[in-house]
C-alpha cells in the first residue's frame, strides 16, 4: 500500500488519547512494521456530522522502521509503527517515549484510500456499546480497552471500521 503521513499522523494522534484501545504486552513484532507513507506535512481532518473539517497540520517523521508525528506546536512527537493486516488497512501499534514497564501499547486502524487516509480511533467505552462477539471483547480496566490476542484485536478493529464511520481523516498538506 502506498499511503502517506497522513496516516501516521491520525496514528500518532489517536495513539495519545484517553480510553484507549490497548495492550499489557506487544501484540506485533517490531521486525513486521512497514514504512509505506513518505515523511511530510499533513492536514488533519475530523468527522464533523458526516462532514470533514480541518483540525490541524503536522509533520511526520521517518526513523526505521517507526514514524515520529508532530502537531503543528506541539512540544512532544508521538512515536509509533503500522503493520499490514490486508485489503487495504493497517494497524497503528504506539507507546511512549522511554517507556517504563507497565505502559501500555496503544492501537488504532488506518484504511489507504485514493485521495487520502481514514483512521478509525474508536474510544474503549464505544467499543464496548458495540456488543461484539464474546471472542473479540476486551478486558475492560477503568476507561481502557485490553487486548492479549493480536487477531482479536484486528478483527474487533475491522469490526468498528465496516460499522462506524472514521474519525479522522489526513491528506498531504497543500502549500
């Protein structure tokens, strides 16, 4: 796929909310991320009632095989890597800086499409209200969604996605 750093920035951004999707453990191997999306300037859209209205810009940042996205002002960049899970979609896998043991790794899901990309950031409380399989709920601990199963996690997310619509989306930023 051939997506840009729009994508990494929705990543880098939902990656950094509150009610996340998250792990205990990493449910990817490093060595699998993938670097499709060019470093860059982005801007940022939001679901605004079905309609996308720009949110920001930012800047997105190649190092290996991990992306570094930075918000326009922003003092901190928020680090993560994508990894392929087909048709067209990627998960974005994140956790802090210098992480200490008991942070979490952060997911979301991005979908290529042809004039940009989607993010699908859902909250865990959303998730939740979803009523999913019993084999794709997560274990709930205060406003945080856990997963230990890396396929779960992926399907839960495709889930979302066929359901609800993105909640962000990012196109390269025009001079």
């Amino acid at each position: 796929m051939r997506f840009g750093p729009s994508l990494i920035a929705v990543a880098a951004l939902a990656l950094s909310l509150a009610g996340c999707i998250a792990s205990k453990i990493p449910l990817f191997d490093a060595t699998n991320a993938v670097t499709p999306a060019p470093a860059g300037r982005y801007d940022e859209l939001t679901n605004k009632n079905g309609n996308w209205e720009r949110r920001g810009g930012g800047t997105l940042r190649i190092d290996g095989k991990s992306y570094g996205w930075k918000d326009d002002g922003a003092s901190v960049e928020q680090l993560f890597a994508l990894y392929h899970v087909g048709r067209g979609f990627y998960v974005a896998a994140g956790r802090q800086r210098n992480p200490r043991p008991d942070d979490a790794y952060l997911y979301e899901l991005f979908e290529v499409t042809k004039d940009g990309y989607l993010a699908y950031a859902p909250r865990c409380s959303d998730l939740v209200k979803m009523r999913l399989p019993e084999k794709l709920m997560p274990i709930v601990d205060g406003g945080d969604c856990y997963y230990v199963d890396r396929q779960a996690l992926i399907e839960a997310l495709r889930l979302w996605a066929e359901r609800m619509l993105p909640t962000y989306r990012y196109i390269a930023a025009r001079p």
